[in-house]
C-alpha cells in the first residue's frame, strides 16, 4: 500500500516551495517509513530550492529530523515500529574503502530508500540529502534511523540530523578541539552555533565567535562564546590575532562557506592552525590563495561533511548531553512553525532573524 501525504517540493529553481500531496511507497527490504514528528528548516534546503546543490528538481525538502518508526520492511532488524529515531544522511555500507578502513565517517556509499517517492503524477522526486522530510511520512533506508532515547523532544532531537551535529562535529570532530586551545567561528547560524557549543564542551579556552548580526553574537555568548567580533565592523583576521596574542586562532572554523570568509579563516588562524570548512560553497566560487601562504603557515585545511559524524555513536551521545543539561538544544530552536511556512522560513533565514525554525507535525 502506498501513502499519499502532505510534503513540501521545490519544483523550480528559485521558485517559492509548494505544499503538494506526495507518493511514499510502504517500506521494502532495508526500509522504514518514519512518521515525521519534527523537522528543522536547514541553509541547505534553501541551496537545494536555489539549485546550488544540482539540477535535479522536483526536490523534496527537509532533512533534519525526528520521528516514530510506523513500518519496516522484510527482513529488517534493529529498528522497529515506535522506535523513536533521529534520521541521519550517513547511513554507512560497512564495505566501501573508507569504511574498511575503520574510518565509516567517510562511507562514500552511503544508503538511501530504494523505492522513489514521487508527486502524484508519478513523477519521481530527489529527496534532499536522501531523506526529505518536511512531510507527515517518507521512506528511508533502515539505517537511516538512529534510535535515541524517547524522552527527547522531536524538535530538538530532530536538529542533530543535520546543522546542529554539522556544527558541533566540525568543531569536536574534524577540528579535533583540544582543552585550552583557541576557537574561532566563522558565521554563527544553527552550524556555527552549535560549533561554539561544542568548542566549548570540548574544553577550549577561547571561542571565538563572528558574525554579521549582532542578534547572533549575542546569542553566541549565552552558546559559550567568550568574545565576538561584529565582521561589519572589524577586520576580522586583525581582531581574531587581537584576541589571541597576535598569533591567531588554533582553529578557525568557517560556517559560512563564501570565499571572503574562507580566506579570514585561512589568515585568521595561527601557524601550524586548521581551518574546518563546514559552510557549503555555491558551484561559481572560487578561492585564490598565495601557495606560499598555504605552504608556509603549515597546518591543515579541512572539510567537514556532517561534522565527521558517525550518527550512532554521535546522536545517542549528544542526545544524553542534552538530556543532562549540558547541551542546550533547546535553545536553537526558534519558532516552530507548520508545513506551510517553510518559504516563510526561508526569509527569516535570510534575513538573519532565526536560529532554527523548527517544522511540527
Ligand atoms: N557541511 C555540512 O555537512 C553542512 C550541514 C548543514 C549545513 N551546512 C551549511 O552550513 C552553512 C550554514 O548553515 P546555517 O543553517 O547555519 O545557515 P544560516 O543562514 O542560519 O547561518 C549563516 C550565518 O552566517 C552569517 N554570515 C553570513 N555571511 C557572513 C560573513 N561574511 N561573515 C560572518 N558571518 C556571516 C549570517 O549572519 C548567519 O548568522 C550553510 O552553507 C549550510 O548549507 C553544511
Ligand atoms: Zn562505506
Ligand atoms: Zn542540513
């Protein structure tokens, strides 16, 4: 039996996204179908609906979420039907070279739902980051679905399926951040946000924290920022040397993605520094660096994708942090608002005035 549910699509490029009646096939072998409780309005759903990420409309969005599992396919174990779960985009193969590796972090096969869901005409949809989530029900793979304890609210369990887990991850996991180094965030956002939070457990002794708007450096200090720096009103690589002896950041964090602010991150940093890329870069950028620079001041220049997470060991781990009060999820949420504002969603994003706004169902 097939479900025909609410969904939100990206048909065109740059056009308003629509509320449409969608197609999700019951689950197959190696398949869920999740009951979306919560889903958190990420940047890359905007890149996706700009078609910054690829051609392939219609999109279905969302992709950062939390929800029951309602059925599994033939054969699937480990999850069942009621198990509250975070959806993750880093289902991992456990075969490819990354993961034979012992490094499944980087799985470069990751799994997705087999069967396409599709607007009602049949027309199959790419759903966002393989998941597509701001609906009342999708298809994912089984591994998909990373179980976490229930007590959690949807709205704040579902941001560690992307932004939040993105953010902290860079930091802690790519970044490496070590007790008593100095941070710096570039871009401070639900991504950079949560990379000050987690700069912060981690046990670093300086974070940093830039942005354009004040609204979000006042936020970032209430996050565990120790400074700010208005980047509309400073030179940023001057004022991140300022704060740490002149020598810049041990690790300097872009949450932005845009080559001004990559190349703060590159100078802002100190000898022997890394920068972590976690901002997601629009096909037309480029970025030109003296090599002499790159070579000279040593380091590591680092992306981050998803924050190096391994979502079962990371969700439950972050999950029971927040339960604990040492994580502040809640406090990324911002509004929580119904299928129908997503667009509306999309303008606050731009215009600086949300962390998160947070799809319930
Ligand atoms: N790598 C990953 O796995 C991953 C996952 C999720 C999101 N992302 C990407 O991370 C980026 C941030 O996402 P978000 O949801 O936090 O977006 P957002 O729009 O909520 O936040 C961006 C922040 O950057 C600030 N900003 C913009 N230009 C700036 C500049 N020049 N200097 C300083 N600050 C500036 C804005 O004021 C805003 O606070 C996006 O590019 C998104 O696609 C990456
Ligand atoms: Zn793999
Ligand atoms: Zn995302």
């Amino acid at each position: 039996m097939a479900h025909e549910v609410r969904a939100v699509v990206a048909r065109e490029k740059g056009a308003p996204v629509s509320v449409e009646t969608i197609v999700v096939p019951d689950p197959g072998p190696g398949e869920a179908l999740v009951a979306i409780e919560a889903c958190g309005v990420c940047h890359t759903d905007l890149h996706y609906r700009e078609g910054g990420i690829n051609d392939e409309f219609p999109f279905f969005l969302g992709h950062e979420a939390a929800g029951r599992v309602e059925a599994v396919g033939d054969g699937v174990t480990g999850i069942e039907p009621g198990d509250f779960v975070i959806l993750n985009w880093r289902a991992v193969c456990g075969q490819c070279r990354a993961c034979s590796k012992g490094k499944p972090w980087y799985c470069f096969a990751t799994h997705n739902a087999k069967q396409p869901m599709t607007l009602l005409d049949g027309t199959p949809l790419s759903p966002a980051l393989g998941i597509g989530a701001f609906a009342e029900k999708t298809l994912v793979a089984t591994g998909q679905c990373t179980k976490v304890d229930p007590a959690a609210p949807a709205a704040a369990a579902g941001l560690l399926g992307c932004g939040v887990m993105a953010g902290f991850g860079a930091a802690v996991n790519t970044g490496a951040v070590g007790r008593g180094d100095s941070v710096a965030v570039i871009g401070c956002g639900g991504v950079g946000m949560a990379a000050v939070a987690g700069a912060k457990l981690a046990g670093a002794a300086k974070v940093i924290a830039v942005d354009l708007d004040p609204r979000k450096l006042e936020r970032a200090k209430s996050m565990g920022a120790t400074h700010v720096i208005d980047g509309k009103a400073a030179d940023v690589v001057e004022a991140v040397r300022e704060l740490t002896g002149g020598h810049g950041a041990d690790l300097v964090v872009d949450a932005v993605g845009r080559p001004e602010t990559y190349k703060q991150a590159f100078y802002a940093r100190d000898l022997a520094g890394t920068v972590v890329l976690v901002g997601v870069p629009t096909p037309e950028t480029t970025v030109e660096l003296p090599l002499l620079d790159v070579f000279g001041r040593g380091g590591a220049l680092k992306s981050s994708w998803y924050g190096d997470c391994l979502p079962s060991r990371d969700f439950p781990a972050l999950i029971d942090l927040y339960l604990s009060g040492r994580f502040d999820l809640d406090a990324f949420v911002t509004e929580t608002i119904g299928l129908g504002d997503v667009e509306k969603a999309f303008e606050k994003m731009h215009h600086g005035d949300v962390l998160r706004s947070v799809v319930v169902l």
